[in-house]
C-alpha cells in the first residue's frame, strides 16, 4: 500500500511538473464537478 502510494505519488508530481496546463485544466474541471455534486443535495 504504501509503496503503491508513493509510485502514484511521484508519478502524479512528475505529470504535474511536466503537463502543468493540462493538469491544472484537469483540476479546475474536477474542482467544479465536485463543488456540483456537494451542492447538488442541497439545493
């Protein structure tokens, strides 16, 4: 377990440091899905 943390780790930071852009649209597209979903119940 923790050895497969760490590869997704590192693997995670070097697609990070390497496709930055992508990643930060990839973020701000899940960010927004999930803000979604937690107000989804409420409203």
């Amino acid at each position: 377990m923790n050895v497969v943390g760490r590869q997704m780790a590192r693997s995670s930071a070097t697609a990070h440091h390497h496709r930055q852009y992508s990643d930060d649209f990839l973020d701000a597209t899940f960010n927004a899905k999930w803000l979604q979903f937690m107000n989804f119940p409420s409203s």
